[in-house]
C-alpha cells in the first residue's frame, strides 16, 4: 500500500472544449476547488505516512487553466506550506492548450510546472474531435498557446486521442507533432470509459494499430529519437528491465494508495484517476471519503475500499494466469477492465491489447533486428 506517488487534484471540473470522445460526465460545471480542499487534503496525506520524499501534483480533469493563475499560485503556497520538512513535489499539469498565454507561461517558469497539450495532429483530425461549445475547431487556439511555450523556452510534451481516423493517418500526425517539438509524444487509445461508452477502435483490428504504431517506432529512428513516443520508451524500459531481472514496480494504478485522486469538492479515491467522479451499476460511485471530513486511517477500514482492493489484486492475478505479456506490464488498468468488461477482477481490454502488447512486440521486434546487425552508436547509446 503506497508510498503515494501522484496526488491528482482536480482544480475544477469545467472545460471550454467539448471533445466528442470525453469520458467525463460534469465539465459544464464551472465550480473551482478552495484552498481548504487542497490544504486537508495535504495535511491528512502527510498525517498517514504515505509520502516519502518526493512525489508529483497533478492538475488534471476538466480544464486546469480554467482555474485562474492567482489560484495556482496559492494553491502552490498551502502545499509548500502543509507539507512534511524533507520533502519535495512537483506540479504536473495536463492543458489543452487554449488559453495558453505569456502570463501562463510565466507561472510555468515561477513554480516551476511540468507541462502538457493534449492536441491530435493537424487540422482535419484535430477539429474533427477537438471543438468547442459551439462545435468549433480547436487547433488555432493549441497553436497560439503552443506557440507562447516555445517563445517562452518551456518544454513541454504532447498526448493525443488515438482514434480510427487517426489509424490512417501516423506520418501527417507525427509529423505535426514533430514540428512543435515536443519532449515526449504520448498517443492514447480512445478509451470505453465513463459517458463514453464505444470506442471507434473496436472496428480497428491488432494489424491496423500495430501498423499505425509501428510506423510511429520508424519515424522515432529517422529522426534520431527512438524513445521520443512514450508508450515506447515506457516499453523498451520494462523490456530491459525483464532482461537485467529488475524487481518490478506494481502499476500505480494497482497499487493502493499509490495514487490518490481529489474532486474539486474534496472528495476522493484512489487507483485509476479515469473512477473519480464515474458511477457503476456494482459499486455505486468510487468515492472512498472526503478530505474534509476524514482521513486515510477511516479509508482502510472501508468495506468499499477493501473490496476495490480485494477485485483490483484478483485482477492482477488473472492477468498473471493468462498473460505472456504480465511481466512488461504488471497488470491492465483497473477503470479498463470494468469499464469494458464490467469487472476489476476481469483480464485483457482493448486498452491493453492496443497500448501494451501491440506496442510491446514492436519493440522487441526492432530489438531484434538490431541485435542481428551492428547497432549504430547513437542508438546504442539512446537505448542503453
């Protein structure tokens, strides 16, 4: 159980875009999170024991900037303020972009802040998902506020909606992506989750996606950055890991505690961020107390939490059973899993099959390969 290693806080619920894939059920609501909020919920994690010396702050579901500058800026000084001596975090936020501007870039710089823009590739793709309340494109407003980060010398990195358009589409999207020049460039499946019910991935078969992804892994090499898209680097890392026989770190998905999620209300959970906030026919609502209220020594006495649990580690267990992949990946993502099949005690989803195996045989493919021929220095070198 634990250590915490994200501490996800969602500043407000609301969002100024309306993206057709969005699993989140309230971002019309326009509530922000007081700074009460943020120093219990500090105050009570730090009284459980649960943080080491370091960890991460997320900003993350609806729209984080939608909060305001002076309200990070506060936030920033209870945390700094509540937290044990010895200490250190750093806030990570996750943006789509739009209202990026040099004020915000500021406030980057001052924390400092770690940086991401959720953006799918050039227009046609990007403004077919990505629009706002009036059904609007989105890509003019991402690049105005990409174009402040580069201007401002923030680096930053890149996630995009995977969905089945974007299948045919992997040079034009890495390509657009490239030219912004991004740290990382993340790709996410379009995911069954929440009031998203489908997926347009499950029309597009393992070959499809493995060559979408594949070709992805050739333009990583062409232009010098193997381990530029994350579910590669995130794969070749495991894979050497097995080779050295590293001991496995549990997903922080799996893990309780590992990861605790708050709504702007004070509300939280823990496990996949995607549950906060969602309902299920078995469960109810995943809301596990109320910072506010209480603490993490109530949390582990209850039943909703201890059976979460329980199901979450049968999981685990049944991907252990039936799995050649298990050891690269640790078991599949607990909101997946009942999301798609209706059960945490369940095993493979379309998320895993896409993102870890897919990805996974890819890399060791190339590896492969390489291992039959001389390996060029430079990739040897970004490999190691």
């Amino acid at each position: 159980m634990g250590p915490l290693r994200l501490l996800i806080l969602q500043a407000t619920p609301f969002c100024n875009l309306n993206c057709s894939y969005c699993y989140l059920p309230d971002k019309s609501q326009r509530r922000r999170m007081s700074l009460e909020v943020i120093e219990k919920s500090v105050e009570r994690i730090a009284a459980s024991g649960l943080i080491h010396k370091e960890f991460s702050v997320v900003w993350h579901a609806g729209e984080p900037l939608a909060a305001g500058i002076k309200f990070y800026q506060e936030a920033d000084e209870v945390i700094r303020k509540k937290l044990p001596a010895g200490v250190s975090f750093r806030h990570c936020l996750q943006t789509n972009g739009t209202l990026i501007n040099k004020e915000w870039c500021t406030l980057f710089k001052d924390l400092p802040m770690s940086v991401g823009v959720s953006v799918d590739g050039p227009a046609a793709l990007n403004d077919k998902f990505r629009v706002d309340r009036r059904g609007k494109g989105s890509l003019a407003q991402i690049e105005r506020g990409m174009t402040c980060l580069q201007e401002a010398e923030i680096t930053f990195h890149t996630i995009s909606v995977v969905t089945k358009e974007a299948v045919q589409q992997a040079e034009a999207i890495f390509h657009y992506l490239y030219s912004w020049g991004p740290d990382c460039m993340g790709f996410n499946v379009e995911e069954i989750e929440g009031v998203h019910a489908s997926s347009s991935l499950q029309s597009v078969t393992e070959a499809e996606f493995g060559a979408f992804m594949s070709r992805m892994h050739e333009l990583s090499f062409e232009v010098g950055e193997p381990n530029l898209v994350r579910e590669f680097r995130s794969a070749h890392a495991a894979i050497m890991g097995s080779v050295r026989k590293m001991p496995r770190v549990p997903p922080m998905e799996n893990n309780p505690l590992s990861i605790i999620n708050v709504d702007v209300d004070g509300n939280f959970s823990s496990f996949s961020p995607e549950l906060l906030g969602m309902k299920h026919e078995s469960y109810g609502d995943f809301i596990l107390g109320n910072f506010l209220h209480s603490g993490i020594e109530e949390l582990k006495s209850s039943p909703k939490f201890q059976r979460m649990t329980a199901e979450i580690q049968a999981g685990v267990k049944a991907c252990q059973a039936s799995c050649e992949y298990f050891h690269f990946c640790g078991g599949g993502a607990p909101s997946n899993k009942l999301f798609e099949n209706g059960s945490f005690q369940s095993a493979e989803t379309l998320h895993c099959r896409m993102t870890k195996k897919v990805v996974t045989d890819i890399v060791l493919g190339r590896m492969e390969t390489m291992l039959a021929h001389d390996l060029p220095q430079e990739y040897a070198e970004l490999m190691a």
